[in-house]
C-alpha cells in the first residue's frame, strides 16, 4: 500500500478500528510528543493518569515492530474490514487524492470541485 494512501485512511478512518488499536495508536503518538519536552517523567505521570499512555501488554505488543509498521497493519486492517465504508478523494483533473474525504479543492492543481 503506498505510503499517501496508508496516511490518508489512518489520519481519516482510525474511528475504525479496535479499542486495543487506538489505545495503541494513542501510546504511540504520545511518546512522539512526550520525547519533545524537558521534564519527560512528569509528564509521563500526566499522560498515564489521562490514558494517553498504557501499560497494556495487548496494545503495546502491537507497536513491537514500530511506528510505522503498526501503521501500514493497520491501514491494511481497516481495508481490509472497512473496503465499502473508506471514500478516497481523488481530484477529478489531475487524478491525485485530496487531502480529506471531504475536500472539494486540489492540493496539488488547484481544481476546484465545488
């Protein structure tokens, strides 16, 4: 699966998935911000108290492989189950896929759809 159409459907579809995903999903993309900041232990406390990081050895077992693996699985999942439920947005002139389901404007030619 190519690289635009994996982010495309994790960024617009994520609603999709399982309970165990998202709270994978949402360790994952916690960390990436946590590792920005000084004081990475007190935030830690705030994220595992707010549910933004888990211990859960189900949901973590899923990030084993990294980031970016877990996202092309899942991508792949939601496809998989979810195939009549995704909408790709391709611009109607230049062919390439729009930014969100619902835009009506090309990124990338300027056409404009609505």
């Amino acid at each position: 699966m190519k690289k635009e159409i994996q982010n495309y459907i994790i960024q617009h579809y994520l609603h999709l998935i399982s309970s165990k995903e998202k709270l994978a999903y949402k360790h994952a993309h916690s960390l990436l911000k946590i590792d920005q900041n000084e004081d990475i232990d007190k935030i830690k406390r705030v994220y595992f108290k707010a549910g933004w990081l888990t211990k859960d050895e189900n949901a973590l077992s899923l990030l084993n492989n990294g980031l970016e693996k877990f996202n092309e699985d899942t991508a792949t999942l939601i496809m998989r189950n979810h195939a009549s439920e995704i909408f790709f947005n391709y611009c109607p002139n230049c062919g390439k896929l729009a930014r969100t389901p619902t835009a009506k404007q090309c990124r990338f030619c300027y056409c404009d759809w609505h």
